[in-house]
C-alpha cells in the first residue's frame, strides 16, 4: 500500500484509502466469474496532478480527452505492477460509481452541489480510479470523518450562483450550460462561483488555468 502511494504521488496522483467490497457497492469483476476482493481509490488534486499532465505528450497531440488519456496510461502500470486491475471514472457509460466508492473510503460528505466535499480537501477532490485487486483488502481510511457539509450550516455554495442553478432540486445542469453560453466573458468560465465558495479546502482550489481547462471540457462535451 505505501508503495502504490509512494508511486502514486510521484505522478501526481493520491492513494485515497481502499475497502473490501460488498455487494451494494457494485464494484465490477476483475475478470468474468473473478470477483474483486479490494479496491483501492486513486485521486487527486489539480495543484499536484497539473505540473505533471501539462508536460505531457498527450496535453500537446491536439487529440480529445488529454487528461483522461494520460490518466490511464500512468496510472496503468501501477496498478498491474501490483497484480491488479485499474478502473476509470471515464469508463462508461455507464459509469462505475466512483462517488459512492468515495464515500465507503471516508472523509466525504455529499455537498448540495452534487459534488463530495472533502475534509481536508472541499469541493476540489478529484476522483480518477480505482484499482481492484484479487485478494481481500482490509480497509484502509486515512480520513475517517464524514465531511464537512452536515455541520455547515449557512451552506454558502448554495447561494453563489448568479443564476440559481443549484437548489433544493438539485444541480440543474442545462440552466448552468446557458449561462455560460449566453455570457462567454462570466467568471464561471474559470471555475464554478458554487464550487468557490466553499470555505473548505481553501489552499487546494483550482487555480484559473486547471478551472479553465475543466470547465472547457466540462462546456464542449455538452454540445
Ligand atoms: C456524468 C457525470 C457528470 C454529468 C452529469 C452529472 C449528474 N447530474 O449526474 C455532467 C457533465 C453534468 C457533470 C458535470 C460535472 N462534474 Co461530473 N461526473 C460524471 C461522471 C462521469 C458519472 C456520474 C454517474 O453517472 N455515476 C454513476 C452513478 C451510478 O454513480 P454514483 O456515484 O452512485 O452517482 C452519483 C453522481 O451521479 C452524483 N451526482 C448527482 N448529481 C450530481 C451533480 C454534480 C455536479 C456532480 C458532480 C455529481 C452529481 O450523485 C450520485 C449518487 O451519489 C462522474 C465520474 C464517475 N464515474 O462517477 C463525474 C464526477 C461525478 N463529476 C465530477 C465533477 C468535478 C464535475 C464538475 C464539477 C467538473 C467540471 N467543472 O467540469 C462538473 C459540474 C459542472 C460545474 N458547474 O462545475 C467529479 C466529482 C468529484 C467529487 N469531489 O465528488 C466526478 C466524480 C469526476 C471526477 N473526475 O472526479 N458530471
Ligand atoms: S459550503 Fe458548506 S455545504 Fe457547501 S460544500 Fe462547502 S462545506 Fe459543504
Ligand atoms: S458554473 Fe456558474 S452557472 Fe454553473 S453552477 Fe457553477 S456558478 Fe452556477
């Protein structure tokens, strides 16, 4: 385990915690008739994974999907390295449910944004993958709260949005795509305002460039 985060770190990456998986999580087989017996949960953060993925061949062919590209071809050998079989957040759809996994590691809360909140990390967690492994895995959870969101009570997110796209409702995703298209100067083309204002994890936002290149990615796959 201190191996795999040791070389996950030097790519950017981080070992998130891992869990023996159960039924309900619908973690998938490792191959047919093969259960897997653990899983480990890779993420990251834009300050610490950008360094690495813009000097990277796949951030300068020009081609589709450069983060999700380089994501698998680092991350891959890692995992086989340790005899055990990577899983994507990309993958799909339909989509293995990363943010469930999430919560089975710990140290999440489900914001009102429909993002996990993190309690070191807030809003600006990235999940990447997962790797599953043959042999059962104890858990490990080096964050074992239950996230910053339940005791927050003025829930500033909620109200930051200049056009109400998140509410009691949920995230309303094609009032948000409007008001980006509608208003190509707005500062939310840097970085969600609702995401921003999170007073949680302040030292690990997004930086204008990473937002950029996220919401660039997250607005052109709408269309
Ligand atoms: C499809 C998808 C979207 C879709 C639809 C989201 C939706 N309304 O369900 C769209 C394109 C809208 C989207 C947008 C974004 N997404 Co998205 N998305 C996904 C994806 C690929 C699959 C989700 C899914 O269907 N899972 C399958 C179900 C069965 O799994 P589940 O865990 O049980 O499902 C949960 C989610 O659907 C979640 N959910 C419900 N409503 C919303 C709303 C939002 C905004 C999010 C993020 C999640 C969410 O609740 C479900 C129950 O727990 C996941 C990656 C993944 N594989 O999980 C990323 C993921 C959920 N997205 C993520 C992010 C960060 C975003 C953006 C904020 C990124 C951005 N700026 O580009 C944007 C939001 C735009 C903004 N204003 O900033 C992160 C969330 C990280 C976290 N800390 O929780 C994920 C995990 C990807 C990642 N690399 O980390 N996303
Ligand atoms: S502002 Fe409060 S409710 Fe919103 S994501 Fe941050 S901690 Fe959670
Ligand atoms: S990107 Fe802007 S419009 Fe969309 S949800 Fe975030 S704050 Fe609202």
């Amino acid at each position: 385990m201190a191996d795999i985060g040791a070389a996950l770190a030097r790519a950017g990456f981080r070992l998130l915690g891992g869990f023996a998986p159960e039924t309900g999580d619908a973690v998938p087989d490792i191959a047919p008739g093969g259960p897997a017996a653990g899983l480990m949960l890779v993420g990251s953060l834009s300050s610490e994974l950008f360094p690495h993925f813009s000097q990277c061949a796949e951030a300068r062919d020009g081609a589709p999907d450069p983060l999700d590209r380089h994501t698998r071809r680092v991350l891959t050998p890692i995992a086989e390295a340790a005899g055990m079989t990577p899983v994507f957040v990309f993958d799909g759809p339909p989509y293995h449910p990363f943010q469930r996994w999430a919560l089975r590691v710990g140290g999440v809360s489900p914001s009102p944004m429909g993002l996990l909140a993190h309690e070191r990390f807030g809003p600006w967690l990235a999940l990447r993958a997962a790797f599953l492994s043959p042999e059962r895995l104890e858990a490990v959870a080096p964050f074992p709260g239950e996230g910053p969101c339940p005791p927050c009570a003025d829930r500033p997110c909620m109200s930051a949005c200049p056009v109400g796209a998140l509410g009691p409702g949920g995230y309303d995703v094609p009032l948000c795509l409007a008001y980006l298209s509608e208003n190509p100067e707005a500062s939310c083309h840097t970085g969600c305002l609702a995401r921003h204002a999170c007073p949680v994890g302040r030292a690990h936002a997004q930086g204008a460039m990473e937002g950029a290149f996220h919401m660039r990615a997250f607005f052109k796959g709408a269309f």
